[in-house]
C-alpha cells in the first residue's frame, strides 16, 4: 500500500521564490505534493477547493491586511500546520501579528532549514492539531516571546563554520542568563571537573543543545511575573534545574549518547514551562486549580484539566513545537506525566523526564499538601524498566544528597 503524501501549499508573489522553493523541495517530492499560488486570491481558491497539511505564506500579500491570510487559513483549514515565510527581520512583532501561526521561517533560509522545518512539523501534527490547545493559545494576549538572544543563538547555530567564542559573547549580552547559567554548571550537582568562569567555556563543556536550552530557559524564568497566586517562579525554576540533572543523569546510566543525554536534559528544564503560561495568562483559573490541588488533593494536571481543559504539558509543548524544538524534546514536555510512547530498549528522553520529575518531587518535598507524583508503572513495567527504578533512584539520591550537602 502506498504511503499517501502531504499536501503542502506556499503562497509567494515572488515568481523567483517560487521556482527556489519548488528547487529546495526537489528531494522531499516523493513525501510531499506541492502546490503553488502567486497572490492571495489564488491561494483562497486553493483553500477553498483542496485540504492541506500545511500552509507556508508571506506575511505581506496582496489584496489583504498583513497576516490576514493565515487567519483565513485558520477559519477555513484549522488542521493545516501554518508558518509565515518572510523578509521580515522582526520576528517578535510578526509572531504577534499572525497569532494564527505555528513558527516564522525567516527569508532568506537554506534547504536544509526550510526541509527539516517540513519534517518536524508534520511530525508534531498530533500536538499541532490539538483543537483545545490551540485555541488557548491564540486567546493569550501576550504569549511568550522567544527571546531576541535566542534567536541571535540560533542564527549563530545555522552557520557552517560555528565559533564557540562568538556563542559566548552572544551569551554574554545577558548579565542575567550568564550569571544563571555559570552558577548552575558550577554547582557539584551538575558533575563538571573544573572550574567554568565564561560562557565560552560552558558551551564547550556542556554541548550547545544544552546551553541553547539554559538561555531560553533562563530568561522566561527571569522574565516571568506572576501576580496574587500562592506560586513560586523561583521554587518552579529549582524544580526544573534538578528534573534536568537528574534526567539527564538517569538516561546517561543506561548508556545514552551525548546527544540523547543533552535531549532529556532540555526537556527536564523546560517540562514544566506550560505552568508558567497558565499561571501567567489564566490567573483566575490557576488560582482555582492551586485550591483545588490543595483542597482535593488532586495532582496539578487533573485540575488544570477538570478547569481549562487541557494541561501544562499540553500548552508548554505547542508552545515549543511552535518555537520550533525538535521534536524529542516537545514530546518529551508532552509526555511527562503520562507516557504513551511505544515500547523501546532503550530509555528515552521523555520516559528520563517523567522518572525524574517523580523522584525530585519525593527527594525535595515543598508541598507535602499536594497529591504525590505517581510513577506510570504500567508503561515501565511493559517495557522492562521495573528493576532499573531502585538504581536510578539511588542515583538521584546520591546527587541530591551532595547538593543540599554542599
């Protein structure tokens, strides 16, 4: 049987960048069946007619306001995955402005960015898709923007040749996110051997994934403000530094590469970044949902599901996945209360998160009033993983142990 193609529809008024886009597609045509439009009226016909996967446009088309495009995409396709594909250099503002899209390809961008931003994206459909997700999300006035040093990190990032030096200074630019970082990686619980005195040395040392991960991390946490709500940006920023570590220390004692390792470490410090969008953007609700864990004794997701809908796991996943994030690491943040992956021999990131965030709850108890974190022992038992949880836990222990110690 035949694998049926996604259906991909760009909308440029640039005939030449149409006859590049249909050159850097050239290798994705057996997975991918395309379609062109020149104006807006001619991509409407389209959408009218044609259901589409995915829906990449210009922020500035003709014969309709800036960004009105993609919302009438939205109206009238609501499962298609949509980017904006443009010149635009403000990046934030046009985020903002076209709410109704999942990422912001920057014009111009090589094959290989505009190719492996296909292939993530249709990967992360089932989280793309989620109706309820994402009409909590385009209702926020202020979503989280991804931060001007972020992205200057990831410009650097696509480069070919990459200078770990020009990493630094772009680090360097935030006195904040720098001391962070420095103190973190310095700390015994994170195992480096030597000292780290600049963001240089830290990027070589920890791998770029993890240090890209630390500044995004950092600065939502430093950024963040949180009003009238018995809630702590700053004990919710422990709690992730720790998931990280300990995640990441699980997944390296079952023999995980660096690659992998760094993975689960990303997740574990962003798992929890869906709190502070809920907390941020539905005070109201959020309050309701910290009384209820307190009076019901319910975990934080039942109640963010019994009031909102939907989770934080939810919500901090789409948020990644529409920031771009590879896509191990969104479904690692998707999955960290319950894993529903399939089996595997070998442990993965989001099974990493989900152990971790367990044991870190039980070893620093901040709210013995709160439900306790369940293990899923039904996924861990079916994929052989029962007789590793007295080890991995013992080594949780010992790293926390020598922390507080310190």
């Amino acid at each position: 049987m035949t694998k049926s193609k996604s259906i991909i529809l760009f909308v440029d008024e640039e005939k030449e960048q149409i006859e590049n886009l249909k050159k850097m597609l050239k290798p994705m045509e057996d997975k991918l069946e395309l379609h062109f439009a020149n104006s807006a009226k001619e991509a409407l016909e389209l959408i009218e007619i044609q259901p589409f996967n995915i829906v990449v446009t210009d922020f500035y088309t003709e014969g309709l306001p800036d960004g009105e495009l993609m919302n009438e995409v939205k109206r009238q396709q609501p499962g298609a995955i949509r980017f904006i594909f443009s010149k635009d250099h403000d990046t934030n503002k046009s985020m903002h402005s076209a709410l109704c899209a999942h990422q912001f390809i920057s014009k111009p961008c090589s094959a290989k960015e505009m190719n492996g931003t296909i292939e993530r994206s249709l990967k992360l459909k089932n989280i793309f898709l989620n109706e309820r997700v994402s009409k909590a999300i385009a209702s926020i006035d202020e979503l989280p923007i991804m931060p001007s040093l972020y992205i200057k990190l990831e410009k650097e990032l696509q480069k070919d040749n990459i200078s770990i030096r020009e990493i630094g200074k772009i680090i360097g630019e935030d006195l904040a996110v720098t001391t962070g970082i420095l103190k973190l990686v310095n700390s015994s619980f994170f195992g480096l051997y030597s000292k780290v005195s600049t963001p240089e040395k830290a990027a070589t040392m920890l791998g770029l994934s993890t240090i890209k991960g630390l500044v995004l991390g950092m600065h939502i946490f430093n950024t963040s403000k949180i009003e009238n709500l018995d809630f702590s940006i700053e004990e919710l920023g422990e709690h992730s530094q720790y998931t990280a570590l300990l995640a990441r220390a699980i997944i390296q004692a079952e023999g995980a590469d660096i690659n992998t390792a760094e993975k689960a470490f990303l997740a574990g410090f962003l798992h929890d970044i869906g709190k502070l969008i809920l907390s941020t953007s539905f005070q109201s609700e959020y309050a309701e949902i910290l009384k209820s864990v307190k009076k019901e004794s319910i975990s934080m997701s039942e109640a963010e599901k019994e009031i909102l809908g939907f989770t934080h796991a939810e919500v901090g996943a789409y948020l990644l996945a529409l920031w771009g994030f590879d896509e191990t690491v969104v479904g690692a943040v998707h999955n960290h209360h319950e894993l529903t992956e399939s089996a595997s021999e070998m442990l993965s990131p989001a099974a990493a998160v989900h152990v971790a965030d367990t044991f870190e709850h039980e070893l620093r108890t901040r709210h013995p009033e709160y439900a306790p974190h369940i293990l899923d022992a039904e996924w861990i038992e079916q994929n052989g993983f029962s007789n590793k949880l007295v080890g991995w836990l013992e080594i949780c222990t010992s790293k926390m142990d020598k922390d507080l110690s310190d």
